[in-house]
C-alpha cells in the first residue's frame, strides 16, 4: 500500500475509532513529584536514597537495602486504570547489576498494573520482573534466561484483560500469556494502580530507566491500535517501539522525512487514490473513503 494510503487508513481509523490516555515519565524530577507515591514496605529508606534523576534518565539502586523479605521500595500509581480496557507500558532500561538473596529472583526491578477485574470481584494484573539476565512474570512463569538486560533494551508490555498480555523485547514477541489473579480484601483501598521500581526484599538492583509510557485505550471493541503513536496501527506496524517524533515509513519503521514524502511518492498516492473516485469528479468523499478502507483491511 501507498504511503499516503496507509497514512489514510491509519488518519481515519485512529481518530474515529482509537483514543487513548497516556502517562510518561519526564526525568527532570522525580516520579513522587509527578503524581506517583513512593512506598517502602518493610524498611523506612527514604526515597532519595533509592531513586534519583539527571534530565536524562530515571536512576534506581536499591542495592544493599533490606533482605530475605524485608520488603520493597517502588512507586505506585493509583487509580488511573480503567479495568475493562486494554493498555501498553513501553519501557526502555538496563539492568547495571542485581544481586538477589533468593536464587536467581529478577524482581529487583519490576513493572506492571493491577487492577480489578472486568467481572469485578478479583484483582488480575501483571508485573515483569528484569534481572540481568532472567526476565519472570508475576506468577514466577519464565520468560527469558536468554537476554543480557545489562544492556538497553526497549522492553513493551500489552495487556488485555479479557485475554492475557503479550511482553515484546526489541520490537520481537518474547512471550505471551495469563493475567495473575489475586483475592479482594476486606476494605482493600489499592485496586487499580501502576506500579515500578524495587519489588522485593529479597532482590535488589541498579537500574537506569530513559523511557516509561503507559497508554490505555477507551474504546473496548477497537482493533486498530497504535501503541508507539507513529501513526501506523498495530496491525500494519512491523517495527512496533519506535521511538518518539521519529518519522516512519508505511510499515511504521523509521526512516527519513525525503524517504517518505517523495514527490513521485506523493504523485502516485493520489493517482492510486482516483482509482477509487467512484463518479469521477477528481475528488475523494465519505463513501469513497469506506470504500477505500473496506479494500484495504481485504488487502487489496
């Protein structure tokens, strides 16, 4: 397809029928200043003695505090998940150096959700735990041993709460699989919520985090997702973590701005475009426009 036929099809499609809520981390202050609260469970370290910022990055080390299952310090986002519909977290980090007291436990640095369930009467989510090499969810499921995670990866979680999550590394689909399930308590007041940072006593890590978004999307019966925001949805994008405000061709990799809007490539765009000009009057309307994506999402 054209590029200014995907660009169309994309046009139409995300803002029709796709909106979206996003949060990204900036790295001039720190996440508590940014709406997100920092806990210490089991321990009273304070927050300026595990995280801190340079403009650049977002840097963790929790090294040497706590152990066995002394606790965790992390930030939370309370509610801000909306439990029916689908959201991506896109993280890029590097794992400087974990050391566990609990075999191999990789959830010194972990991220994820938890929210209520669709049926609201349990809480699901998930949580990705990194460690240098190991990469777990949080129902100890394996995800990979075969990563080196000490060096910058993007990492992209999807998540559905009607079906399960999908955990990318690279733009490549590592592993899919089932949310975890967990029980309400009585008076539980933490039930949708975004969660980062140093998840367990026993696991402690140093980790420099360059990019955290978190994007929902608020229509429950759309398909065309576009999780990077490089205007190609999902469906069409084979390279799904681009980074942002770079400009992309029609299968959404980067590629440079003369690359994409070339004045032959714009010239046989509209020529392929007149083919759908049903009354030939050289101009392109509603109608032809359905008809235009109707043939393209047939691939034709």
């Amino acid at each position: 397809m054209l590029y200014f036929l995907s660009f169309l099809l994309v046009f139409v499609s995300s803002t029709t029928i796709v909106s979206a809520e996003t949060i990204s981390l900036n790295f001039d202050t720190l996440p508590s200043n940014q709406g997100w609260e920092y806990i210490a469970y089991g321990n009273s370290v304070p927050e300026a003695d595990i995280f801190s910022v340079d403009n650049d990055a977002l840097h963790q080390n929790s090294l040497g505090v706590g152990y066995a299952t002394s606790g965790s310090n992390l930030y939370r986002l309370n509610d801000f998940i909306k439990n029916s519909l689908p959201f991506t977290i896109s993280l890029t980090a590097k794992i400087i150096q974990a050391k566990s007291n609990a075999g191999n436990n990789p959830f010194g640095f972990v991220f994820g959700g938890i929210f209520v369930s669709p049926e609201e009467n349990f809480k699901t989510g998930i949580g990705i735990g990194i460690g240098t090499n190991k990469i777990q969810d949080n129902t100890l499921r394996t995800i990979s041993t075969s990563i080196d995670n000490t060096q910058f990866h993007n990492y992209l979680l999807e998540v559905n709460p009607q079906t399960g999550y999908s955990f990318y590394v690279d733009e490549a689909l590592i592993y899919t699989g089932s949310l975890g399930n967990f029980p309400i308590e009585e008076n539980d007041q933490l039930l949708n919520y975004l969660f980062l940072g140093d998840g367990t006593g026993s696991a402690n890590a140093q980790v420099e985090i360059t990019k955290y978004v978190f994007t929902q999307y608020d229509n429950e019966n759309c398909t065309y997702y576009d999780a990077d925001n490089d205007g190609v949805i999902d469906i069409l994008d084979k390279c799904p973590n681009t980074p942002t405000d770079s400009y992309t061709d029609k299968n959404g990799c980067p590629s440079s701005l003369e690359a994409v809007y070339t004045e032959e490539n714009m010239r046989n765009a509209i020529n392929k475009l007149l083919e759908w000009d049903i009354n030939k009057d050289k101009k392109i309307g509603l109608i032809e426009v359905i008809e235009i994506l109707k043939d393209s999402v047939a691939g034709k």
